[in-house]
C-alpha cells in the first residue's frame, strides 16, 4: 500500500520547467535496490514521453546531463533520518553516489534513469528498505546561457 502511495505521490509531483508541460512526461516504473557493498540506495526510473515532440537537449554544456535536466529524489523525514545529508546546501539533499539516464526523450517511448544516494553508516539497511518510497521525485531544468549552466 505505501508504494502505490508513493507512485501517487511521484506522479503527481514530477515538475518540468521550461516549456515541457507536465502532462507530457509520465512514471511509467519505479524499482528501489540497496548496494550493501557500496552503502546505497539507488532508485531505478521509468518516464515515458507521451506528448508529441521529441525531448532533448538543445545546448552543448560541460555537465553530464544530456537531456537537459535532472531527475532528484527529496526525501521526506523518516528517508532523511536514514540517509546522509548535504552540510553545505540550503535544499535539503542527500548525498548523491551516481546517477545517468538514457539520453533523450523520444515520443510515445520510455526514458530509464538511475540515481543513488548514500545511507548512513549507523542505518539499519531494512529500515532504509521500508523507507525508500519516502520521498518525492523532482525534476529540475538546466538552463545554460553563454556556457554557465544552473
């Protein structure tokens, strides 16, 4: 019952600035997997490009995202207990161990993403299981201009 909760939540809460509208990027998966040997929690993504333009990049950066935006998990309280935390940011933000995705958005196609955050070293890994859907999943556009990328 919480992962269907948490596949709402995720559905509901995916934001695509800049021209994209929402309701042309849908969840279509979402698969949780801890890396003991690597202390991370690494969430697999499935969006699919129901609209009827092809997503891509349209600018040439020094960034490793070549859509043109990255996907983010926020963790909500009980996630955030067990992960460590950014120290030097104003957001609130795990630890990020890796990411990547499949490159671009074709139309009526699925995009896969992955993206880890690493756990605590005090957490129990059941806990960080049961917890991993707690959380909300955010897109966030890059935008560059003359070669400075936010």
């Amino acid at each position: 019952m919480k992962k269907i909760l948490f596949l709402c939540l995720f559905v509901t809460s995916i934001i695509i600035l800049s021209g994209y509208d929402k309701d042309d990027i849908i969840l279509t998966d979402i698969e949780t997997t801890i890396i003991k040997a690597e202390n991370t929690l690494r969430y697999d993504i499935k969006l699919k490009n129901v609209g009827d333009t092809e997503i891509r990049s349209v600018f040439d950066y020094p960034g490793h995202h070549p859509m043109g935006f990255e996907i983010v998990i926020r963790p909500n309280k009980e996630l955030e207990s067990l992960m460590k935390m950014e120290e030097q940011s104003k957001y609130k933000k795990m630890v990020f161990r890796g990411g990547g995705s499949s490159g671009l958005f074709e139309v009526g196609k699925e995009a896969t993403f992955h993206i880890e955050y690493e756990i605590k070293n005090t957490s129990d890994l059941n806990k960080v299981s049961e917890n991993a859907f707690d959380g909300t999943l955010r897109e966030y556009k890059l935008f560059c201009v003359n070669g400075n990328c936010s």
